[in-house]
C-alpha cells in the first residue's frame, strides 16, 4: 500500500517515491503527495521527474478493486524500481484545500442555524463547489444569510485539526452522529476527522488548510431546489 502523505500533511507539495507498478497509463509508488480523487474532491494533478526525463500526471484515483492510488499519466511512465521526484500542481491543489474546508464550514453553518444535513456535494477547480441540503426551501434571502455568517466564523481565523479518533469515541460523538459516522466502514478504527474549531466537524480523508483565515471570502454565487426536502448552494472563492 502506498504511505499517503498528504493525509498526515496536507501541505507538502513534493516527495521522492519509488515506482511499484505501472500498466502504462497509471503509475503506484511506495509513498506520494498526490491525494487521490474522492470524498468530493478532485484528484491531484502535476508531474513525475526521474533522472532527465519527466511525465505529467492528469490525475490520481483510487483502483476500485485493489484500492491502490494511481497516479494516471499523459506519456511513457517510469520503469517499475526508479526513484521518481512527485511534484504536485500545488496552486491547484491548495485552492482544492481552501474549497474543501469552505464546504466543511458551510455544512456546519447550516446545521447549526437551519437543522440541515448535507446530502451531497462536490467540488470544481477554480474554487467552485456545491452542496446540498436537507432543506425544505431555498432562497436568494437565506444564501445572503447562510453567505454573510459562514465570511464572520471563518475571518475569525479558526484553526483546523486534523485527529485519528478510536472507532468508539468516535461513534459517541454527538457531533460526529450527525454526520452519519455509523457508516464509515467498521474496518476504518481509528477515524480521520476534520475539526474546524466551533464550526464543524466530520469524518474525512480529504486535504485541509491549517486554519479559516487561508479560506478567504465566499460568495454564494447559486442557490436552486432539486427536489422537496432538497436544496443546492453554489459557492466561488477568491483566487489565493
Ligand atoms: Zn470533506
């Protein structure tokens, strides 16, 4: 199994590895700093250098079968032994952190003021994203609230936490029921989870910033139905 760095430090934007496997489009390593698509955000793009010679990765996945993280490339990869230098697009990446703990914040916010749970979300390069709710109704009126309260708790530069929670605790956690934690799966001991401090906080293998205060302004930018008991926000961020 690849040693995943960037779920112990989101911030490092480059590693040596060594080449495990390559099937000609997908290259798995002995450790990386590109996280894997999933949970909502996109996978990690960049490049692979070896001696003289570099490739870029387009993406990086997870194998549905051997759950491995491949790295897909865009030209001939590394021969399976090399040492290979993993450098992430990291402007990409690090707008992908700011999004991730936007959305996060969000869901926390409307939890805390409306009651709602999230039943989905997904996230765009660029610092697009979406989120869905359990909500009844949906208004221009309440994304200007929802917008105006979520910029006051993040420009209060909260520090964001990253804990290996037991299995147990976690399952007692008040916080954590609300977010369906009974349904990560049981081999999953202990569990990764986000804390955003007073905000939110939720089980996670996605990338993080350090604190609220990196996250910058959002706007609202959407706000539609997509069905009685469910409402969708759109949300931009400023360029970092
Ligand atoms: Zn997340």
């Amino acid at each position: 199994m690849t040693d995943d760095l960037f779920s112990r430090d989101a911030y490092l934007a480059t590693c040596e590895a060594t080449v495990l496997a390559t099937d000609g489009v997908g290259v798995v390593l002995d450790r990386t700093v590109f996280y894997a698509r999933g949970g909502g955000q996109p996978g990690d793009s960049g490049i692979l250098r070896w001696g003289e010679r570099t490739v870029v990765v387009t993406d990086t996945v997870r194998d549905r079968e051997s759950v491995e993280i491949v790295h897909l490339v865009d030209g001939a990869p590394p021969p399976v032994g090399a040492t290979v230098t993993c450098e992430l697009d990291w402007a990409r990446r690090y707008t992908h952190m700011r999004t991730h703990t936007a959305l996060h914040a969000l869901s926390g916010v409307i939890f805390r003021d409306h009651g709602a749970k999230v039943t989905g979300g997904n996230m765009e390069s660029g610092g697009l994203a979406r989120m869905d709710f359990e909500l009844e109704s949906m208004s221009a009126e309440l994304g200007r609230d929802v917008e105006a309260e979520l910029n006051r708790m993040l420009a209060e530069d909260r520090p964001v936490h990253v804990l290996l929670v037991p299995r147990a605790d976690a399952l007692a956690d008040p916080d954590l029921i609300r977010t369906k934690i009974n349904l990560v799966p049981a081999a999953i001991d202990p569990i990764r989870v986000i804390d955003i401090e007073g905000i939110d906080k939720q089980a996670d293998g996605g990338t993080h910033v350090h604190s609220t205060g990196e996250i910058g302004p959002v706007h609202v930018v959407k706000t539609e139905s997509k069905g009685k008991a469910n409402k969708r926000m759109r949300i931009q961020l400023d360029p970092s």
